[in-house]
C-alpha cells in the first residue's frame, strides 16, 4: 500500500514541475471585469464588486490605449536577474510621466456609478494638489500609506487602479526570461509588490501548479503548494474555507493559514472552478478575511481597492 505523504513531504517534492513565471494577460483587466459582474450576482456586495468591475473595465481601456511601455535596458534586465531584483521595482520607482492623465481617465469613466463618498472626493480633484497626489501614489507603490482622511482614502483605489494600469503596461513590455529565475519569494519578482492572493492554475502535465499573483502588475509567480508565501514554512500550514448552511461558500477559495508568522494568505483554485481570477475572487470573498482575522491571523494579500483607515 501506497504511504500517504505528509503535507510537509509533498511541499517539498513539489516546485519541480511549472516553476516559471507567467507574464499577464494583455486582457487580464476584462477578464476581472467579467469575473467581478458574475460574482456581483446575488452577493451581499453586489453593488461594490459592481463598481469594482467597472472599474476594471475602465482599467482595460485606459490599457488598451496607452502606448506600449518600452522594455528597461538590457544590462538593467541582466544586472536585476543577477542579483534577484525586480526590474519594475515599484518601491524606489519614479513615477510614470502623465500617470495622472491615467487617473484622470479611469476617473472619467467610473463617476457616473461612483458611490457618494467617491463623488464628492472625485469632484475635489480638480482643487487636489498634484503633489499630494503624486505623494499618495508614491506611498501606495512602496505599501506605506497613511491614510485616515477621508477624501485621501475614497482615491486612493482609483490611484491604485491607475497604478496598476502602467505596472501592467510595462510588465507586457517584458519577456518571461527578464525575470529572475528560482524565485519564490513572498514579493513579485517583476515589480517587488505583495501578491493579492495564490491561484492553482492547472498545469500541462493537469494537475494543480501555484502561482502567487501580484497585486500591482499582475504577474505571477511560481509557490509551492502547503507553504506560506510571505515566509516559506511548511510546517503546520492549515486552511480555512466559508462555510455556510448548507455548504461551503466560494468552495474554490480557501485561506491559507501559517502558525509560524499568523498570516493568511487565499488561494483561488482554477481545480474547483475555471473561471476564478485572484483579484476577483479575493475582492468577493473578504468574509473570509473576517474570519481568519477572528481566529487570530493576518492578511497578507493585498488589493489596491481596498484601504481602511
Ligand atoms: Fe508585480
Ligand atoms: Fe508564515
């Protein structure tokens, strides 16, 4: 009879098969998009993943047309593949000229459903400084942000939108070998962000392969299965699922729990359900958020639609 393998045993042998990066989609924003409307049905949050997702197809056209970003010099490229360094690293980044002229869109187009809160912080952009404005998206990309105004933190998705918009824009100028091979770090190796949640993409040989997926450039990165990202442990890794009367909710999300650091971070699975977008699916499944953060752990994913004071 066949031994049955501790989780600790198949955390190790995995890894060997898929351990590549995945570049994104040039249409990842409106398969989110389509993602968040049918998750929208029925939900108690109907009318933010709503917004959400036009929000996300507003991100796809001011993707669409925004001239391709051109791809970093190739001895930057090969000096950031020799040391392991994201070459669209977002923390020291200047930022992108005419980012706001992004913002500016993606604003354009989502006003008419923002909710009243966002209505009136939108109305005050015009008196907005550029340099507090330049300063939020700042902090934003280095994960520092300090917000507890109000009108600061009603933007402060539409900056992270726009944000993401131009990291994708130039993670589309890159090639898969531009980045760092072997990572498996708890940062995206393309631009050094958080991931936003892991997804189980089925793999060539068809069965599930991990990929950490960034919240800013929307890369993924290759992680072993039943091993915490943000600090590689292994040991006593459990999960976490919503469960409701009859069933569990959301069956392809679960939490990951790590006892080591006490963050959680979710994984979507493609196994349970084809249709599943990290993004997305973490953004309509933040209940469980509630209950990992009740039984004692942290989240470790990251949305740029999501900041609480
Ligand atoms: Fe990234
Ligand atoms: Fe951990």
């Amino acid at each position: 009879m066949q031994k049955l393998l501790t989780p600790e045993e198949i955390a190790v042998g995995a890894g060997a098969d898929g351990a590549t990066h995945r570049l994104p989609s040039p249409r990842v924003f409106a398969g989110r998009a389509e993602r968040l409307r049918q998750l929208a049905a029925g939900h108690a949050m109907h009318d933010f993943l709503l917004f959400a997702a036009r929000l996300a197809d507003a991100q796809q056209n001011a993707l669409d047309h925004h001239r391709p970003a051109s791809r970093p010099d190739p001895a930057d490229l090969a000096r950031c593949r020799r040391h392991g360094m994201p070459p669209l690293d977002a923390h020291g980044a200047d930022l992108p000229a005419g980012w706001a002229d992004v913002l500016a869109t993606l604003t354009a187009a989502v006003v008419p459903h923002a909710p009243a809160g966002l209505q009136n912080a939108i109305a005050g952009l015009p008196d907005f400084p550029a340099r507090r404005l330049d300063a939020l998206a700042r902090a934003i990309l280095r994960a520092e942000e300090d917000l507890s105004n109000p009108v600061e933190l009603a933007l402060a998705p539409l900056i992270g939108a726009s944000l993401q918009v131009l990291w994708t824009a130039r993670a589309l100028a890159l090639q898969p070998a531009d980045l760092p091979a072997g990572f498996e770090g708890g940062q995206c190796p393309a631009c050094g962000s958080p991931p936003v949640a892991s997804i189980v993409r089925i793999g060539d040989a068809g069965h599930g392969v991990r990929y950490a997926a960034c919240s800013l450039c929307a890369c993924e990165w290759h992680v072993t299965r039943i091993k915490c990202v943000p600090c590689q442990n292994t040991r006593g890794i459990a999960y976490q699922s919503l469960e409701g009367a009859a069933g569990t909710l959301h069956p392809a999300v679960k939490a990951e729990t790590c006892p080591d650091c006490h963050a959680s971070l979710k994984i979507v699975s493609m196994e349970k359900d084809p249709l599943v977008d990290a993004f997305a699916d973490d953004l309509a499944t933040l209940a469980l958020d509630m209950l990992v953060d009740d039984s004692g752990f942290h989240r470790a994913g990251r949305s740029l639609f999501l900041f609480t004071p």
